[in-house]
C-alpha cells in the first residue's frame, strides 16, 4: 500500500470537469443513486453541508460529505458518502478525509461525529475504528417515503 500525500479541500464551487468527477465517484458508491448537478451545487451552498475532497493529478479521486446540526443535545454531525476511485484506493485518501473531518468536529465543539458502514465492509470499519471512531451497540432504522407519483 503506497500512500499518497493526500491535501484535502473543501470544495465551494462545482467545475465541469468537477461534476464528472463526482458522477464517476457517485457510480462507484451507489448502484441506485443518480448525479444531479443541481444536488451537487445545493450540497456546496448549504449551510449544514460541506463537501470534502481529495485531488490528485488535477482529478476530484475521494470525497466525503460532512453534514452538522443542532439538536437539543448538542451540536452534532454525521460522515456520508465516504468514497474514493477504485484506482486510488489504498493510498490514504479516505484516511485523510476522516481525519480532516474529526479535526472538524473537534474545531467546531461538536458533541459527536456518527457514521454508519455495513458489517460486510470489514476494512472500512477497521479504517474507521483506526482514526477514532467507535463501534456502537445500536440498530440504524430507516424510512423511505414512496416515489412522488
């Protein structure tokens, strides 16, 4: 495993070139998800949201979305959409994105960081654990609302 010295940004305006780049990565993430520009754009204004990162050879090849909110409980956020270039991987890239992210969290006072990853993705999680966080005794329950009509 050859690390790369991964600098990460956090992106505040979308170019063409971008655009592709964050579709290709969207592909590799999620079988079911669709690109959509205006989304991307809406991500980079909004104020609970960033956009992390990382660049190499010109190219966006990992990114990671930070999402922050306050609760009655405290300030938290949430890590989503962690996903690096199949070609890249290895590297340190998502390490570096975490990592920017924790030191996020603890800049900003925020009271916890979550993520959520599948128990199948065995070296994901050890990545995780391996930068701070912490297997939690919890179930992750969801509701979809149906397709507008």
């Amino acid at each position: 495993m050859s690390e790369l010295p991964a600098t990460v940004e956090l992106l505040s305006s979308v170019t063409d070139d971008d655009a592709r780049d964050i579709s290709h990565l969207l592909s590799q993430l999620s079988r079911t998800a669709a690109f959509d520009r205006a989304r991307l754009a809406t991500i980079i204004t909004h104020d609970a949201t960033e956009l992390l990162v990382v660049r190499a050879g010109g190219r966006i090849v990992g990114a990671a979305t930070l999402v922050t909110f306050p609760l009655p409980s405290g300030l938290r956020g949430h890590v989503d959409d962690v996903v690096v270039d199949e070609a890249m991987r290895g590297k340190g890239i998502a390490r570096a994105l975490l990592v920017r992210m924790t030191e996020l969290a603890i800049q900003r006072g925020l009271r916890t960081l979550d993520l959520t990853s599948r128990p199948a993705r065995e070296s994901a999680l050890r990545l995780y654990e391996s930068v701070g966080f912490v297997r939690r005794e919890t179930n992750v329950l969801r509701f979809t609302p149906p397709a507008p009509r």
